[in-house]
C-alpha cells in the first residue's frame, strides 16, 4: 500500500501504516489499520500461557507481526516488528519489545530494541506510557527513556533499556503501556512509529493487578 500511493515517508507494523510524508512530501500523522490474521492469532487465550522465560527476543515474533506472551499471572511480553521507507521501498527494519512486570498495583516496564537491517538508527523521544483503558483513554504516567543508537554491527544491535517503575494505579480498571518513539535511519529524515501497545491487564478494586 505504501508505495502504491507513492508515500515519500512511511513506517509499517502488523496494526497498520503509518503516513509521516505523502506522495507530495506533505508532512502527515495518518494511520492506516489492517486487519491483520497473524496479530490475532498471537494474542494469548484468557488465563495464563506457560511460554518460555528465556531471552530469546532476536528469534521469537520475527515475521512481520505483533505477539503477546504471559509469562505468568503478572508477567507479559509483546514485541512488534516495523518496517520503514519511502516511494522506492524498503529501506530497513527493526523490532521493540515490552516486557510488563506487575508488582501490586504497579506496572514494571523493560524496554528492548533490536536492529534487523538497513542503516544504523538513531532513537529518540522514547517513553514509556501508562494508558488507563477508558472510553477517553487516561494517561497514567510518561516515562522517558535515553536516547540511543541501534548500529550495524555487534554488540550494539541491541539496546536493553533499564527498568522504569509506573505510578501506582488506584483505579479499579484495565490498563495497558505502550511503547513510543521517533527514530533517524542514518541518511533519512526521522520517522515517527505508531505507538506498541502491551496487553491489558487488570487492576480490580484494591487488589493486585494481573494479566
């Protein structure tokens, strides 16, 4: 679809297309849902999915798609891979992940980022965003994250960002985080990725959150 319509900046995931430059270089923030098979398909069924623990985050989700795992009642992971370019195609990829450790009634978030290939990038106006699940949608807490530099080479592929601590959640709701970013591909103007939204969990009365 992007280079059907020619888009001069654009970034892709398993949710949808997002637009940051038209066909006529137009600066645009247009998001484009696809439903997509494999995104559902990956979404764990209620209850807790016995999955593996180790880090195997280079290997696991890696065909275009977004997938959720449960580690356990208080512990979930999703990653998504995303593709960017512009009117001549592709010009390179890269995958996030977000691990969710519930602690109470408090998130733990732990962000990874992960080169595919392309050029190095550069990842900027990162954050972590606590999201209370409301017909208007509540912020519950911004949390920045450094900025780094994705190289071609090992070991700086990868980026382990360290653990940030979410505000604690005195609602009686669902809630879910999200990971945010804008990244530079070395010789490219900077792209603007929608945002990787973790599974909900629950945070009923007073009690302690879960998946």
């Amino acid at each position: 679809m992007a280079l059907q319509m020619k888009l001069q900046q654009w970034v892709c995931n398993a949710e949808g297309l997002t637009i940051n430059k038209d066909a006529a270089g137009q600066h645009s923030e247009k998001f484009i849902a696809m439903k997509s098979t494999d995104y559902y398909a990956n979404r764990p069924a209620s209850g807790s999915v016995s999955l593996l623990a180790a880090d195997d985050y280079d290997s696991w989700c890696e065909f275009g798609t977004i997938c959720h795992r449960n580690i356990s009642s208080y512990i979930s992971e999703t990653k998504g891979n995303a593709a960017y370019g512009n009117e001549y195609g592709v010009i390179g990829n890269y995958d996030a992940i977000l691990r969710t450790n519930l602690n109470g009634r408090s998130a733990q978030w732990r962000a990874v980022g992960i080169w595919d290939n392309g050029p190095q990038l550069y990842f900027s106006s990162t954050q972590v965003q606590c999201i209370e699940n409301t017909a208007f949608p509540i912020v519950c807490g911004n949390h920045g994250l450094p900025n780094v530099t994705l190289t071609t080479y090992s070991p700086t592929w990868r980026y382990d960002y360290s653990t940030v601590y979410g505000n604690y959640l005195s609602n009686s709701n669902y809630y879910h985080g999200a990971f945010q970013t804008l990244f530079t591909p070395t010789g490219y103007p900077t792209y603007r990725a929608a945002n990787l939204a973790t599974l909900s969990f629950n945070c009923p009365g007073t009690q302690n959150c879960y998946f």
